[in-house]
C-alpha cells in the first residue's frame, strides 16, 4: 500500500519543469542534516554558511550528526548535535539518525565538507516544498579552502580557488536536461552530498540501508530505491555547495587502490540495484527482483512449462508466478515460483520496478516487444504497455477506436506495468500521470491447445 502525500500535487512521469516559476504558498519547515567525522575546520566552514541563508532562519533547523569521532564537534548554539558510537563508516545510519532527530517537512542533506551558497537551501528545497516526490540534487562544485578563512563567504571564496569539477558527471546533467530525461539508470547522477526530499517519501521508501559499511554507494541504492517507488529525480543547477577539496577520482594517491575501492562499492550495488547496467550481465545474485511475471491462468503443466521458459529465455533475470496447480512443472528453477508462495512470502515479489501480467499462456518465439516494453514503462509517461495480438487501429493511444470500425478487437497478451507509475496513480487517485500504450504482440503467441514441447525444445516447433 502507498500514502496519499500530505500535500502539494503529483506529476507526470518526470516533468518537475511543470513547477517552472512556482513558489510554495509558505517557505517549508526545512532541516538540514549534516553527517561530520572529525572534520571540524571544514564543519565550521559549512555552519557558517547555513547561518547566511536566504531561507527564514525561523524554518531552518540544523542537525550535525558525528559518526563517532573521538572528540565531539563543537557547534554553534541552535544547532542540534547528536552522536553515535564509532563502528567504523557508517554514513547510512548517521542520515537516518539525522532524518529521526529533524523536525522539517523538507529534509537537506549537505555533508560537513560541502558549504552551501546563501541561496542553496531555499533553491533546493523549492521543487520538494511543491512535489512531495520530488528528489533535488544540487550542483556540487570544487574549491581548495586551504588558508581560507572558514567565514569567508563561499560564495566568493569558491570561484577564487575552483578545482574541476567531473565532467561525467557535468555531461550527464547537460544530456539529461538537469535531469527531467532521468530514467532507470539516472540515480547514478545523484549526489547524497547535496539532495533534498520531504520527510514524507524517507518515510514511504525507507531511510538509507545501514549495510553499506564503507565509502560510497548508499546515496544511489536510496535514490533507485525511491525511483522505483515513485520518485521525481530533478539537479537544481542554481542550488550550489562548495566541496573542500577534488572530487574522488581527482585525489592523489594509490590509482590501484581507488579502483579496488571502486570495484567494491560496484560489487555491492550489483547485488542491491536490479536494473541492467548495474546488476551483474550472467552471474545470479540474491537481491531484489527487478521483473514479476505473473501468469494468470495455466490449463496444463506442459502450457505453464512453454511459458515460463520461453518467458526466462528473453527475461532471464525475471521472477515468474505460476498457478499453484502447476507449479511442480517448473519448479526446480528458482526463479519460478507459485502463487500459493507468493501469498504466504509476499516480500520475494515485492518492490519489482516492473510487473507482466499474462492472463493465459503464451509462447515466446521474439522478445524484442517484450524487451522493449519493460525497458520502457516507467520512463517518461509511459506507465503501462498492452501487448495485443492485433494490432489496434488507433495508432497505439488509450481510449482507441477497438472493433467499431469493423477490425478485430485486440487481444491483450500481456499487460507490462510499472510499479512507480501505479504508486503515483494509486496516492494522487488519477489516471492521467502516466499514459497506457497499446502495441502488438510481436513474437507473442497465445497458446491455443496442447502444445508439444519435445519441438519446443528441440527446435522444429
């Protein structure tokens, strides 16, 4: 089940540009958590621009979060600090600590060596203030601080002594139009160190995963994570904090070193982030499902063998959900499972980005529609694909013309659905967020009779 928001409006598909020019009625109630250890020169920096806000200072509350550094960081008075003990890394629990201290309706998550411009918090949290799913990411550019007064205004400080900022990163934002062209793979141009969101989606798509023990990665499993529940991706280009210091690849020291760094924050997003580009391309790993077929009816168990083979053959990272009845003909691939099982572990389909629905059997001799529609739904405003066995005479549009100029009905063969786009639906209670397509079912048969599987399987039928 999803909450309906507590405020604000819902959007189509990723279009925050249709806030261009809006304002909210009232500045949100904003918190910033900051996550600090043993960065106190640099904590000092930032505190001091936090203090130069253009957001009311009454609707802004600052929360330090000290990931267990042996002295507690001295902060100034009116700002919250908090502490938990030293377990090594663990910048994941200090934000969810952060996120149970703060009282705001609009969370910003700035790290202790990343100072804000005076205009950052009200810029970046104005897209959340107005869209509770909205996630914003600032623009977090580079400045060597060294011998700088830590309340020199940053503003001015940062372009005097500005290092390079990555230019994949740069690019990315560029290609993407800040983001409004995001897609499945886009949480990778999301930067934890300046993003905001309201309180409302943390709660709704859980804080960030407390397993992440070591640099890097738990700022894209959440924000994959809140896209597949729904989520607005946006980079506020005007919203800019100053990091103290080159960006990570751009640090010196041991090349062979970083890159095995790198490789293990690689290695566990692979397990946490399902999508292709990020899971492995053959190894099978334990972790969430990225695709639930869920076959609705099987009149025998050699229909259900054909369909769940030839469905795993194109989709071989899917789950597949058979009729209980039949279950025992696919049941030694794990990846099959029934639906008497999904009722009583309902969390080993859960969270899938994309949902096929088949309502009877189907041979799959071509998965390019197939494909293609997965890798579709959900991006954009496309929220749903019917794959009909004839194809409709309304160009491919709901609310098409079916048989009435004279034409066979279509038949849907599969109905491939996104799950961010039917949680968007379901909390603002409107249809019109994300459109349906209906499309043919190339390479998809229904099954109609018996069919042989010995020529399924040796390749003659």
């Amino acid at each position: 089940m999803t909450a309906r928001p507590p405020w604000g409006r819902g959007l189509p598909g990723n279009r925050w540009d249709l806030l261009d020019g809006d304002l909210p009625a009232e500045p949100p109630r904003v918190s910033v958590v900051v996550p600090h250890y043993r960065q106190q020169a640099e904590l000092d920096r930032t505190l001091a621009a936090l203090a130069r806000q253009t957001h009311p200072a009454d609707r802004l509350e600052v929360v330090v979060v000290d990931d267990g550094s042996p002295e507690a960081p001295v902060v100034p008075p009116g700002v919250v600090l908090v502490r938990q003990r030293d377990d090594g890394f663990r910048l994941a629990a200090a934000r969810n600590l952060g996120v149970r201290t703060a009282t705001g309706d609009v969370l910003v998550f700035l790290d202790a060596d990343t100072a804000p411009e005076p205009g950052y918090v009200a810029a970046v949290t104005r897209l959340p203030a107005l869209a509770p799913e909205v996630v914003a990411v600032g623009r977090r550019r580079h400045a060597d601080f060294g011998g700088v007064p830590v309340d020199a205004p940053v503003e001015v400080a940062g372009p005097a002594a500005e290092l390079p900022s990555p230019a994949w990163l740069d690019d990315a934002h560029r290609a993407s139009r800040d983001l409004l062209d995001a897609d499945d793979r886009s949480y990778r141009h999301v930067i934890g160190a300046v993003t905001a969101c309201s309180r409302w989606l943390v709660e709704e798509v859980g804080g960030w995963d407390e397993g992440f023990t070591e640099y890097g990665g738990e700022d894209w499993e959440w924000v994959h994570r809140a896209w597949r529940g729904g989520a607005v991706l946006a980079h506020v280009r005007d919203a800019v904090a100053w990091h103290d210091g080159p960006d990570w690849a751009g640090r010196s020291g041991d090349d062979e070193a970083r890159q095995r760094r790198q490789n293990a924050e690689t290695i566990t997003l692979s397990r946490l982030v399902a999508v292709s580009g990020s899971r492995p391309r053959a190894l099978r790993v334990d972790g969430p499902v990225d695709v639930v077929v869920r076959l609705g009816r099987a009149l025998s168990p050699g229909r259900a063998f054909l369909t769940a083979d030839s469905v795993l053959a194109v989709l071989p990272e899917a789950r597949v959900v058979v009729p209980s009845e039949v279950a025992s003909a696919v049941g030694g691939d794990p990846r099959v499972v029934s639906a008497a099982a999904v009722a009583t572990r309902p969390e080993i389909v859960t969270g899938a980005r994309v949902t096929v629905d088949l309502p009877g059997e189907v041979r799959v001799r071509d998965g390019v529609a197939l494909v293609r529609a997965v890798a579709e739904v959900g991006v954009g405003e496309l929220g749903t694909v019917e794959l009909c066995a004839v194809e409709p005479e309304d160009g491919g549009r709901e609310g098409g013309r079916g048989d009435e100029a004279g034409g066979a009905a279509p038949v849907v063969v599969a109905r491939v659905t996104s799950r961010r786009a039917e949680l968007r639906r379901a909390r603002w209670e409107r249809s019109d967020l994300f459109r349906t397509e209906r499309r043919a079912a190339d390479g998809l048969e229904p099954l109609v009779g018996e069919p042989s599987l010995a020529a399924w399987l040796g390749g003659w039928g």
